[in-house]
C-alpha cells in the first residue's frame, strides 16, 4: 500500500524499498549490512571518479581498484580459511623436509568467519556496474541512493538472479504500471516458486536426499543414484524456485528481471545446458571473464583453455576440491564439446536441429554428466563422493527399487510429478500461465490460499535455507 501511494513520487519511493531492502538484508545477516553499504559506495565512488578522466591507464587502475575491494572482501569471507589451511600444510610439510620443528608444530585453526547471505550475488553486480561503466555501456548514475537501490534492491539480493545495471537501472525511473498480465505473471511465478522449493525440494530432501549423501554406504546402488536423481530435481527447484519467486515478486513491484532456469535438464549438450541453467550466472561469466579473457579470439587451444579457467574460477563455490573439480569437470566437458563442433559438422551447436533419436541421447548423456557433477557438489567430502560411487558401480541391486517405491512412496511420487513437469514443452508451461492469468482476482486469491495450505502440509519442522544462500 505505501509503495503504491509513492509510485509517482520517485526519490521517496527509491528512499523507501532502499530502506526496507536494508533491514531484509539485516534479517538474514546482522550487521553485515555495513558491509553492503561499503561494497555499493566504493563501487559508485570509483564509477564516479572513472567518467572524470579520459585516460585509458587511469580508468584500467580505477577497475583495478575496485575488482581488488569487491574480490578481496569476497576471497576473504569464503576462502580465506581454505588458503591458511593450505599454507599450514605446507610449512608442516617444509618442516619435516628441512628439518625445522617450529615449522612442524605449525596447526591449523580455522577462524570463525561468518559468511555474509548472497556475498557473491551482491559483488558480481557491483563488478558488472563497474566493468560496464568502463566500456562505455552506460553511465555512471549520478545519485549514490540510486546506486545502493540496485544494488540492494531485496527480491534478488540474497540468492539472484545476478541482475546487470544496464538492464535494471533505466526501470527505476519509470513509474511503475502492473498490468493485469504481469500481475498474473507475477503470481504463477510465486505460486511455481512455492510448489517447487517447500514441496518438492525440502521434502525429498529431509526425506531422502539427506540421508543417502549422510550415509551411503547404508544404502544400495540404486538408492545411490536414485539419491543423486533426487538431488538433482532438489537443488534445481530449489534455485530456480527461488528465482520463480524473484521475478514474480519484481514483477509485482514493476520490474522485470530476464529469466535464470529455461528447464536446463532437457539440454542436449553441456553448452546447451549452461545457457538454460542459472542463466544470469552464464551469462556474466560470459561477458565479464570469458571475454575479458580473450574469448575465442586468441585461437581455438586458447579458447579451450579459457572455458576451463572460466568455469573453475565462475564455479568455485566453496573452499574444497569437490568444488575445484566440479568447475574442472564442467571446463573440460564444455571445451570437449566445442572441439567436438570444431571438428564434426554433423553436431549443432545448441542440439536443436539434432534428429529425435540423437536428441534424446543427448539429453541422457548430458542429464547423467551433470548428475555427476551433482555428486561433487553436494558430497561433504572426496571419501564421501568414492563411497557413492563405489555403491552405485559395484553394490548397485536393482531389485531394491520395488522396496524403494514401497518405503518412499511420497518422495518417489513427488519425484516423478517434478521430472514430468519438468520436461513438459513450453506450450504446456505457458497454457498454465494463461488460466493464472485470465482467472478473476477472487480465484486468483483462492489459488493462493490453496497453496499456502499445501505448503503447510508439507513444510517441515525446521526452517529449510535456500541452497545457494552459502554463496
């Protein structure tokens, strides 16, 4: 009711979601909020400071300065530890070599650092900002409360879509206008966004998911895989649940963010699959590593080298291998791919002119690649990953899936009602969309009451975090 009684007053309205998406943000992370501030106003100082000088040197030194501040702040909250881990190992080891006992008796003690909520959401932002103001893309705004709205604006601040300024920012001067289709649009995707994260993700996952990667050596091979099918399903309707919620919530504020998950398992080639999945993420790499790399200007072994340390640098979630080689696994399969295309004509880019029966080879090789890298991520340790694997290759008993279907009988269902509606075509998605959106706004109210009532069915006794909220 207030945002919609200052939509024609604009510096009031910017003052007011600013505010309320500072105390959101202080919800999930304390005074870390500071933190946010500090990021948002070096960023816009440094853009400011940027567009005063003509020299190239000095404008490279200013996007030094702040990739040094954003990437600096951001090594330190998620890997500081893993490095001081690292380089105690190493003087322990350098002791024994050289004989040293005060190198030896150097031990590892991790700090207690904690992990601001969407660090790595909020940072890319600012670096795009920064980077585009460099190459001319836009201009730097002149306002610093504009800068911290987008920054902070609070749908996506803690677990994306990574939205890009040029994109966002000219929709902050515009009054905002809810047509009676972006309101319905708006709605299914809240209403997609609660049936996928508090139904079909937190269910199997404290039902299921959990207690194979827990334990895997208490399960069979085909529990096994069938907890690596699950987590799969899992972590994609949890972020793009997510993300459903996002957009539809901007939606309903009058701003549009573009879509992050285009049903990235019905990809047929990895490439295919990193353009659907966590697109916004994709994309950046894209623009602001890949690129900034050489791209594939620089001849094709150096193209392929740039994908790998694309992906191993853009998908290093986390200080452990399991990370490290998940963004290998991915690197290598992307660079594969390209020389694949480079070198056999026969095999498109994107797999969408490919024929029915190679398609769906496609989409079987690339669904079980990724589940592989699923494996990784989702592991707590290397010794957890050789257990699954060694279950599901040596220990695998496919006479317990009737056993699992009896004993599991509410996560199986859900499992098949996600996977179907995952791979339904687009037609059926938006035919969906349409009777959300043409419905009268009583049974649109009676559609949400419905699935709040689902929801609370289903939730559980705790509180269940988005996944990608501990990056």
């Amino acid at each position: 009711i207030i945002y919609m009684s200052l939509r024609k007053h604009l510096l009031t309205r910017i003052i007011y979601v600013t505010l309320f998406s500072i105390y959101f943000y202080y919800k999930s992370s304390g005074l870390f909020f500071f933190l946010l501030l500090f990021v948002a106003t070096s960023d816009f100082c440094i853009a400011q400071c940027m567009a005063k000088t003509a020299s190239r040197w000095k404008r490279k030194a200013w996007v030094v300065l702040s990739l040094c501040i954003d990437l600096g702040l951001l090594g330190y909250f998620k890997y500081f530890n893993f490095l001081r881990e690292i380089m105690a190992a190493v003087a322990h080891e350098l002791g024994y070599q050289l004989g040293n006992t005060s190198l030896q008796n150097i031990t590892y003690q991790p700090l207690d650092i904690f992990l601001p909520v969407g660090i790595s959401f909020f940072t890319f932002q600012t670096i795009s900002y920064v980077i585009d103001v460099y190459r001319g893309r836009i201009g730097p705004l002149r306002r610093w409360i504009d800068y911290v709205f987008y920054v902070s604006f609070f749908p996506q601040l803690v677990a994306g879509p990574i939205v890009r300024a040029r994109d966002f920012i000219p929709q902050i001067y515009k009054t905002p206008v809810v047509t009676r289709a972006e309101f319905g649009e708006g709605l299914f995707l809240v209403l997609c966004g609660l049936f996928k994260k508090t139904v079909i993700s937190d269910y199997i996952s404290l039902n299921f998911v959990d207690r194979i990667f827990d334990a895997p050596l208490l399960y069979t091979g085909v529990e096994n895989l069938l907890g690596v099918y699950g987590y799969a399903l899992q972590i994609y309707c949890d972020f793009s649940g997510y993300s459903d919620m996002a957009i539809g919530i901007a939606l309903l504020l009058g701003f549009r963010f573009n879509v992050n998950f285009d049903s990235p398992y019905q990809s047929a080639t990895i490439t295919e699959f990193w353009r659907r999945w966590h697109i916004s993420l994709s994309s950046w790499l894209k623009d602001y590593l890949y690129i900034s790399l050489g791209g594939n200007r620089k001849g094709k072994i150096r193209t392929y080298i740039n994908l790998l340390i694309t992906m191993l640098l853009g998908l290093w979630h986390g200080a452990s291998v399991s990370f490290i080689l998940w963004g290998v696994l991915h690197g290598v399969a992307l660079a594969v791919h390209k020389f694949v295309m480079n070198h056999f004509s026969s095999f498109k880019p994107l797999g969408s002119e490919m024929k029915p029966w190679r398609r769906v080879i496609g989409v079987l090789v690339t669904f079980h690649l990724v589940c592989f890298g699923w494996i990784l991520f989702r592991a707590d340790s290397m010794q957890t990953v050789g257990e699954m694997l060694t279950q599901i290759f040596t220990n695998f008993h496919p006479e317990v899936f009737t056993q699992f279907v009896m004993g599991y009988k509410g996560v199986f269902v859900l499992m098949v009602v996600g996977y179907i509606l995952h791979f339904l075509p687009k037609s059926a998605e938006n035919s969906l969309q349409a009777v959300v959106t043409r419905s009268p706004l009583l049974v649109q109210a009676v559609m949400l009451a419905i699935a709040i009532f689902v929801v609370v069915q289903f939730k559980s006794a705790g509180v269940q975090p988005f996944i990608y909220f501990q990056f």
